[in-house]
C-alpha cells in the first residue's frame, strides 16, 4: 500500500530530515575532519619514510596530495548530481538518489580500513567515494527542505538540522577517541588500527542512522521510462532552472557570494587539522579535543546566528558572519602557538554552523514557491558549493606546494569573504517571484 506523503511542517518529517545530519555529519567530523587526515599523514610518512610521497611517477607532499584528491572528488560530485536531478525532479527520485549515494559513501568509509600507507591509490580512492557520497546525498537531503516546511520555518529548521549533526556526531567521535587512546582494552595492537577500525564504525552508523530519515521522508512518484532520453530530459529541466537564475539577480548574485565563501569555509574545515599539526605541530589528541570544541560552539553558532536572521533578516546575519570570517583568515596567518589556534578554533565553530544554516535556508527561501524542480534548485546550489571547494582546495594546495607553507594560503582565503562580503552588501535577499516555464 502506498503511504501517503505528509502534511507540510510535520514536527515528525522534520525531526526525521534533521535526523539525517546526525547520519552523515559522522562521516565528516570523524573521517573527513579529524581522524582520516592524521591517519593519512602518519601512514603515508611511515611507508614513503617522509612526508614527501611517490605517486604516478611523481615526488610530492603528502597533504598537497590528499587536497588535490579531495578537490577531485567534490568535481565528480558536480558532474553526476548536475545530470541526475533533473531525473530525480521528473520522477519524484530525490530519495532513491540520497539512499544510493549514502550507500557509497558510507562502504567508501568502510574501505578505508584496509589502507595501511603503501598502498597510497586506495588511500586517496577511498576518500574520494566517500565524499561524493556524502555531497550526492546532501543534494537530495537538502532539496527536501523546500517540500516539508514552509519558507517562515526554513531558517530554524536548518539550524536545528545542523545543530542535530553537530551533536550526534561528537558521540561517535567521542567514542573513537576512548578507544584511540584505551587500544589495548579493546584488543587492537596500536593506536593506528584503533582509527582503522572506527572507519567500519563512522560507516556502518551512517547507514544505520539514516534509515530513520528514509523511512519518513515521501514524494509523489512520477512513471518515468527509462531510457536515452530520460536523461536529456533530465538535463532540459536543469537548463530551465540555470535560465531562471541569470533572469533573477537575487539569486544569480546571492550564488556567486555563496560560491566566494564556500571556497573559504570549506577548504578551512577540510584543512583544520592538517594546519594544526604542519604549522604548530600540535599532537593529535589535542587536535581531536580541539574539533570536540569547534563542534559544540558550532551548536550555539547555528541557533543564534538563526535567532540573529530571524530577527534582522539573512542579510545581516551572513554578513555579521563574513566579517568574522576575514578576521579569522588574518588571524590563522599570525598564529604562532596552540592556545592562539584554540582561540581561533572557537570562533570558528561560531560561524561556522551558522553560515552554513543560513545559507541553505536563504537559498530555498528564494527558490519559487510554485515549482516542483527543487532537486534541480539544489543541485546548482550544492554544485557551486562543490566546485568552491575544487577551487579552494587545488588554490591552497598549490600556495601550499609553492610556498611551503599553510599559513600563505590563509591569505588567499580571505580575498574570497571579502569578495562574498561585498556582494552581500549590495544585494536585497528578497524572492523575485514568477513562475520557471
């Protein structure tokens, strides 16, 4: 028997969609955040005997590798969410699609448990699954907004969804950490095979954990006949969508401040403990105490930042947040010691979940109200986010490679917040309402 899909801003469908955060923000805070880049480093420095490392006949730095690796995978992302949401749209697919990409990325982290450092190609390959799974799956999860609430609630709902992840995934993490550093009471030979095994762990909870939101989530199933032309089709309704946006100078210039910004918070997220441990050789349980920390001011971060939009509109809680976002890249170039970086770790937990919460509420606020293509609206959305991180990823690695240090690289990312800043400045986020033909 066919369920019947919800009513509009059901407590219930609500809690479920959040939910999925809990889900896959395991994966980027214990995999992709903390605990894989510190294993990379020190597997790779053990098997290549330096930090320098032989790959398809070249000699390069280890973490210059594994952030052109990680930019490689977020353009992937890009190329199959593009040609698949027009699909997802016409035949009412966006859940089958989040179920597929959630069950890639999730195996991906699995995997990760048979690299030991020589084997550098699975070591890079594995992660680079793992975050197209975790972005594909964010198109789909993320364009289901627009569909259970309605746009006075989007703003709270996406904080709540964030704060959800940002919780949810410290218990897993925490967990990791008691048996990172109590091995030996659970069997493992060492410390590194303790991270290994919480790879499988990070895995098999995003597939669990998401099933909750699986269950709830419903939409109107279209027949679709699948064949060559399903596709074109496919790509015809993302065209529309691309066409509405250069019509619409709200979203054409709030999507071009959104892809400035990404290039810096994202590439700062992926690279925070990376910097830590090159810059100021701070140790690895201080750098997983230090997320610990991001992550619980991120909490407050994306309620206040949303009590902050509520009140005084998604214009100046974003550009509240992109000034202290400058701030914080100046400020990453002057670091010298471990207790400046976890002054600046706080503060960025602070916008963090903030900026993020808000900038997927102020995007589906301004889709329109009539269409029934969010996938598509999303996929835009989610693949300008993902070629900023190309971007940002390719331009800090090769500050990095050039330069030798992290530090010059900070640089850069503050010219990308100023640049969103101004923007924002000049742009009134208020839907321009018509109808996509």
């Amino acid at each position: 028997m066919k369920k019947p899909v919800l009513p509009v801003n059901s407590p219930k469908v609500i809690n479920a969609w959040c939910s999925y955060d809990i889900a896959n923000s395991a994966y980027i805070l214990s995999v992709n955040t903390v605990l894989y880049p510190i294993f990379y480093q020190q597997v790779t420095q053990k098997a290549f005997g330096s930090e320098m490392v032989q790959f398809m006949g070249m000699n390069i730095k280890n973490t210059v590798l594994y952030e052109y690796a990680i930019a490689l995978g977020y353009f992937l992302v890009i190329l199959m969410t593009l040609s698949l949401s027009g699909i997802a749209d016409l035949g009412g697919y966006r859940k089958r699609f989040m179920q597929f990409f959630t069950m890639l990325g999730s195996f991906a982290c699995m995997g990760l448990f048979f690299f030991k450092g020589e084997n550098i190609g699975l070591g890079l390959l594995l992660p680079m699954l793992a975050v197209l799974g975790f972005a594909g799956s964010l198109v789909y999860y993320n364009s289901f907004l627009p569909i259970i609430a309605t746009p006075d609630r989007h703003d709270r709902i996406s904080a709540k969804g964030f704060s959800f992840g940002y919780a949810g995934s410290m218990i897993l993490l925490i967990f990791n950490i008691f048996s990172l550093q109590n091995y030996q009471l659970f069997g493992f030979s060492d410390s590194l095979e303790a991270i290994r095994f919480s790879f499988i762990e990070v895995g098999i909870w995003w597939l669990t954990v998401s099933q909750i939101a699986f269950y709830y989530l419903r939409e109107d199933r279209k027949v679709v006949h699948w064949d060559i032309t399903v596709f074109t089709r496919g790509f015809h309704e993302v065209i529309n969508v691309f066409a509405y946006i250069k019509k619409h100078r709200t979203m054409y210039r709030f999507l071009l401040s959104f892809f400035f910004f990404s290039m810096g918070v994202q590439t700062i997220i992926i690279v925070a403990s990376l910097f830590g441990k090159a810059e100021l050789g701070i140790t690895d349980t201080k750098l997983i105490m230090t997320i610990l920390i991001i992550q619980l001011v991120a909490i407050l971060g994306a309620f206040m930042f949303g009590r902050v939009s509520t009140r005084f509109g998604n214009r100046t809680s974003l550009l509240w947040m992109l000034a202290i976002w400058v701030f914080i890249c100046f400020s990453a170039y002057n670091v010298h010691d471990e207790y400046q970086f976890y002054v600046l770790s706080a503060l960025v937990g602070l916008v963090m979940g903030g900026i993020q919460s808000q900038a997927r509420s102020t995007w589906s606020k301004l889709i329109p109200s009539d269409t029934t293509d969010t996938a598509s609206y999303f996929s835009f959305y989610d693949s300008t986010e993902k070629l900023a991180i190309v971007i940002g990823m390719l331009g800090f690695g090769i500050i990095e490679q050039i330069t030798g240090s992290m530090r010059n690289s900070t640089l850069l990312l503050s010219l990308f917040f100023i640049i969103s800043f101004l923007i924002i400045a000049f742009t009134k986020l208020k839907k321009e309402e018509s109808s996509l033909a």
